[in-house]
C-alpha cells in the first residue's frame, strides 16, 4: 500500500520491567553500583533504536544544564516534533525528568541517570556518537 501512515505506540519499558529493577545499593564511598540491567535498558534506548543517537545527544547535552524542548532543538540543530518525540520516550522511562510541569519546562536528568552518566558515556564512545 503505497502512501500508508504506520504511526509506532510510544512504550515504556516500565510496562515490560518492573521498576525496582533500575534501584541501586550503593557502596562505601557513596557512588553507586553499575547495574548491568540499567546498561542493557541504556543500551537499548541508545544503541538499539534509529532514534538513539539523537536521545544520547539529548541526554548528553542536558547533563551539565537543564534545558527546554526549544533550546534543546536549537543546540542540537533537530526539528523541534523530533526533540519533543525523544524526550516524551526519555521521560515515560524515567531517563529525564520535567523541572516543573508547566509549557516550556526544562528537561534535566533523572536521579539514576545522573548517577550512571558514565554508562551512557561508554555506549556512545563505542557507537561513535558525540
């Protein structure tokens, strides 16, 4: 059928894994663990998807400082629809969260992503993205 619109559901992986998966112990220095669960989630939103490079750029960008939708696409050069399609997949996982819930909010890293950002670091050295 030529001219088709397929539209893809935007999943969450909190529907297929149990939350309690992405918690950590953390060790006596106060850093956490790396939780190769966390990294196979990671890799699979990252290096899994056609859309993974640009949701590592967005993740790596936001890291230092929180940022809107807009300013996100600005820096990153995406179409705006683009960004706000990865950060709605980043946020029902629980990899970004909203500042405030209001139009225009800034997205910043969620509390285990923040923690595992040398993870994400790592999956993006061996795919090449920066």
């Amino acid at each position: 059928m030529i001219g088709a619109l397929v539209i893809f559901p935007v999943f969450s992986i909190m529907q297929i894994i149990p939350k309690s998966i992405f918690s950590f112990s953390g060790t006596e220095n106060g850093q956490s663990e790396e939780n190769p669960r966390f990294k196979m989630i990671l890799w699979m939103f990252v290096a899994g998807t056609r859309g993974g490079a640009n949701r590592a750029r967005i993740l790596n960008l936001i890291k230092e400082t929180p940022m809107n939708a807009h300013k996100i696409a600005k820096s990153l050069d995406l179409d705006h629809k683009t960004v706000a399609h990865h950060l709605k997949i980043l946020t029902k996982n629980d990899l970004v969260e909203k500042a405030e819930k209001t139009y225009g909010a800034e997205y910043q890293l969620s509390g285990i992503m923040s923690k595992n950002q040398n993870v994400l670091e790592e999956i993006m050295n061996k795919i090449g993205t920066k």
